[in-house]
C-alpha cells in the first residue's frame, strides 16, 4: 500500500524553501512510491503472458519497496534530529 508523506517548514508566518538535501530525498521517494503503485495496478497484469517479465517487475518492486524503507527510516531521523 502506497503512503504518502508531507513535510511543511515555517519560520514565522512564511514557508521556507525545502533545501536540495531534503528534496531530492522526498522527491525520489516520490518516483518509488510511483513506481510500485504502477507494478501492483498495470505492469504486472499486463505482463502475465511472459514469465520472465512477470519476474523483472516483480524483482524491482520488491527492490524499490526496500528503497522505500531505506528513504522513509532517513527522511525520520533528519526530522527527528531537528535539522528538516
């Protein structure tokens, strides 16, 4: 299941730019999470004529599922370090 995440900085009544550290976490996030929503609705079913394709999209949903884990467990300890 695909979860998404907001994250807002302010500094008194006025947003703050997202610096380039956090939003290239976020935004790559962003195209995993894209990704997987398209293997479990669209790539899988449409490649169940052919094993061996069936096989690479199930390979890389799973790799990128781990990606998903790996980027979501760091953008919570920056946040939690107090430096997002």
């Amino acid at each position: 299941m695909v979860e998404w995440v907001i994250f807002e900085l302010r500094e008194g009544d006025y947003l703050m730019p997202t610096p380039n550290l956090h939003h290239n976490l976020v935004q790559q996030l962003s195209e995993l999470m894209d990704s997987t929503w398209r293997y479990e609705n669209f790539y899988k079913s449409d490649a169940s004529a052919c094993p061996k394709c069936m096989e690479i999209w199930n390979m890389l949903h799973q790799r990128h599922e781990e990606d998903i884990t790996t980027l979501k467990g760091h953008l919570a300890d920056h946040v939690k370090a107090g430096d997002w």
